[in-house]
C-alpha cells in the first residue's frame, strides 16, 4: 500500500483494549491458567485488526514478571523486552524485505533455535507472522516442527489468509478466530482511541475494517483521495471523464485505495438505482466483476492503469443506459 495508508504498523501498548480480540485474550488466559496451550496456535485474524499484537500479548503474557493470573503487566523489564523484540526466548519469523516471502533458510534457523533450552528456564515462543507468506518449501519445513514440536517451544503462526496455507500445517494448530467486526463499530472505537474530529467511517471505507493501521494513517489525505475519486466517479457517470488520463493518474500510486473508494461507490450505485429505477444495474454489476479482477492483480506486474482504464470505460458505458431522476 503507499505511503499514506501504511506507514510501518506499530503494534498498540499491551494494555489496549481491543474489543473484538476479547474472546480471544479470555480463551488463551484460561488455556495458560490450565497449562492447554499446546505447541501451536493460528490466529486467524484480518490484517490491521491486531492479530500481531495478540500474539505479543501472548507472549508477554507467559514472560511477564508481575501479573501472574489474566494479563501482561506491560510494565516490567520483560513485557518491555517483548514489545520491543528483545527478550532472548522470544523468536520472529517474517518476510524478508526484498523477498516478500518466508523462506526455508529462515524456518531452519527458527527450529536450530528454538530446540535449544530457553534463556530464562521457561518457554520459548516464536511468532510467525503473516504465516500466509511462508513459501511452500518454508511450509513443509515448518510442518516438521509442528509434527516434532522440541520441548516446551510454542509456535504462533497469524494469518489473515489461511487458505494460503497448507492444510497438513493448519491442521496441527489451535485455530483461533474471530468475526469480522462491522465498521460502525470500529469506527466507535476509533472515535474512542483516537481523534473525535476524524471521519473514521470515511477513513475505513478506504482502508477496510484495519483500525489499527486507520489509527496511524495520514487520515486527511485519505479523506481527500476518497473524496476526490468519488467525485471522478460521478463524471464518468456523466461521460464527463477522461478514462485513459484518469487510469493513467490512479494507476501510478494508491491503486489498492482507489480500488476501494471505487467499489463502496459502486456498491452503493447498484443499490441506488436497484431502489429507484433510474438506470440498468447490469453495466455496473460487470464493473464490479472488473473491480474483484482489478484488485487480484495488486501485487503483481500487471498494468495498472491498463486494469483501471477497463473499469472506468464501463462505468462510462453505465451513462448511456442511465435513465433521467
Ligand atoms: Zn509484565
């Protein structure tokens, strides 16, 4: 994503309170409490929405000094350790920068790593995070430390996209999950942990359900993005719009946001004329077929302008079938 969407995450201090991770945080307390943790857990959680941090709190919780029974204390020498990736015992495995993937070399450090005896006589814990971008040779290598798990080690894998993952791998974890939260009700949330004065509805139906990667976004520049390209929308919907200059543009960069400020928009058309009769739905029903094409191509070397121009000369075509309100 650019620049105004994802500045690196940073995970919130130990101590937030993410509502929707609730069920969570009360099913791992008592599996700690009554030693049923097991060797590995998946926490299957949409990105942006804490997944990560769950992990962590996790973490801190089984190293953390001080609070012996539900949660880290967030406050001793060891909860600081673990938030801020120095506590010996605790292991991380993630892409490599320019790779984009998690590979074999890497999971055999992590096993040569965590069959040794821990540094603090207790667990030791690796975090595996997104689990979705280990390669499928990294996988199978994981697969054999989930089938020979060393000791007392405990491996966290967090995905937000299980289906990337082997099954012969998901099938040895503990999965944890939750239901996607609705916006409105992240957006209370938002309103709570951060400005009041921020649109956050508008802010999220960019960015999708990620209150967390919402909270550090330059919200008024995706206020802005959004505003601008529904406002091309509605030119093309006039054939007031150049597609070709406009792709062009929208192509360059923040293609995934305007993917999205395009699909609320579109969403919302479909309902507006289904409800009022003021135009064929068809056109733009074909243009959300475009858009989910559109949005697979994100990560790839694909023409982007090329797959924006396709969808906004439909949107174009809508206008001839639009009747007069
Ligand atoms: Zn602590």
């Amino acid at each position: 994503m650019s620049d105004i969407a994802a500045k690196r995450s940073v995970l919130p201090p130990l101590d937030a309170q993410l509502p929707w991770l609730l069920p969570l945080q009360t099913a791992l307390t008592e599996a700690v409490r009554s030693d049923r943790l097991g060797h590995a857990l998946l926490i299957q959680v949409a990105p942006g929405l804490g997944g990560e941090w769950l992990a962590y709190w996790l973490a801190a919780r089984l190293f953390c000094t001080v609070s012996a029974e539900r949660r880290p204390c967030g406050d001793c020498v060891a909860c600081h350790r673990v938030l801020a990736g120095e506590q010996p015992d605790l292991l991380r495995l993630q892409p490599i920068e320019e790779s984009k993937e998690i590979r074999i070399d890497q999971v055999r450090e992590l096993a040569a790593e965590l069959a040794l005896t821990s540094h603090g006589g207790g667990r030791k814990v690796a975090i595996v995070s997104p689990a979705d971008k280990l390669n499928r040779n990294a996988a199978n290598a994981l697969l054999k430390t989930l089938e020979e798990p060393s000791g007392s080690a405990l491996l966290i894998l967090v995905t937000g996209e299980p289906s990337h993952l082997p099954i012969t791998v998901i099938s040895r974890c503990t999965r944890l999950t939750i239901p996607l939260p609705r916006n409105p009700q992240l957006a209370e949330w938002l309103r709570a942990a951060g400005d009041r004065g921020i649109d956050w509805d508008s802010v999220l139906s960019v960015l999708g359900p990620r209150p967390i990667d919402a909270l550090q976004a330059d919200t008024g520049a995706l206020i802005d993005l959004r505003r601008e390209t529904l406002n091309a929308l509605e030119q093309a919907l006039r054939g007031a719009l150049d597609p070709v200059e406009t792709a062009e543009f929208w192509g360059k960069e923040d293609y995934a946001l305007r993917l999205a400020c395009i699909e609320t928009w579109l969403v919302e058309r479909v309902r507006h004329w289904a409800a009022s009769g003021q135009g064929a739905a068809e056109p733009l029903f074909a243009a959300l077929e475009d858009l989910r094409e559109a949005r697979q191509w994100t990560d790839t070397p694909v023409s982007k302008p090329l797959a924006l121009e396709r969808l906004l000369w439909r949107i174009n075509a809508a206008a001839t079938t639009r009747r007069p309100a």
